[in-house]
C-alpha cells in the first residue's frame, strides 16, 4: 500500500497544476477589468498593471467619483455573468465603499 501511495501521489505535482491555474485566473479577471472600461474613457493603462487591485488604484486616479460607481455596477453585472466571485466581491467592496462617502451617481 506504501509503495502505491508514494508512486502516485500527486501532491508534490499539486503546485505545477495549481500556479498555471491561478495565474490564469489572474489574467482573465484583469481582462474583465480592462473590457469593463467605459468606451468614451479613452485610457490607456500603464504596462505596470498586472494585477486587478493596481488596475483599481490606477482607475481611481483618473475618473471620478460618479464614473468610478457606474464603473463597479457594470463591473458587478460583468462578475455575476462570468461567475467570477472574486470580480464580484472586488466590486461590491469598492462600491460600498464609494457609498459610505455619500458619493451619488
């Protein structure tokens, strides 16, 4: 039984799966966040950004605050379909966040 267990044990294997995985992940939730952008913001995002929260950071330098609420109630209507729930808890926290600044669309 020993012998079976060590030969197929995949757990020293579990992080070659895992990492591509997440990185996957990673990619596609920061594509949402790009196509999610308003047509009419004509931005250009920095190379730098790689992952959704700089995205997020670099986003609220440039708009306002209205633009940026409209922005998380597409994003959340976007994570709802895709199933992402990270997406989506992403932008309910921001959102909830804008509103408890009293900032009306």
């Amino acid at each position: 039984m020993t012998r079976y267990k060590t030969l197929n044990d995949l757990a020293d294997q579990a992080t070659s799966f895992r990492e591509p995985a997440i990185e996957y992940l990673r990619e596609r939730r920061l594509r949402i966040l790009l196509v999610t952008l308003p047509r009419n913001a004509e931005l250009n995002p920095p190379s730098w950004i790689k992952t959704p929260q700089q995205l997020v950071g670099w986003l609220m330098s440039q708009r306002t605050p209205q633009a940026l609420l409209h922005y998380f109630a597409d994003l959340e209507d976007v994570a709802i379909q895709a199933s992402d729930l990270v997406l989506l808890r992403l932008a309910r926290q921001y959102r909830q966040g804008m509103k408890t600044l009293n900032i009306r669309i």
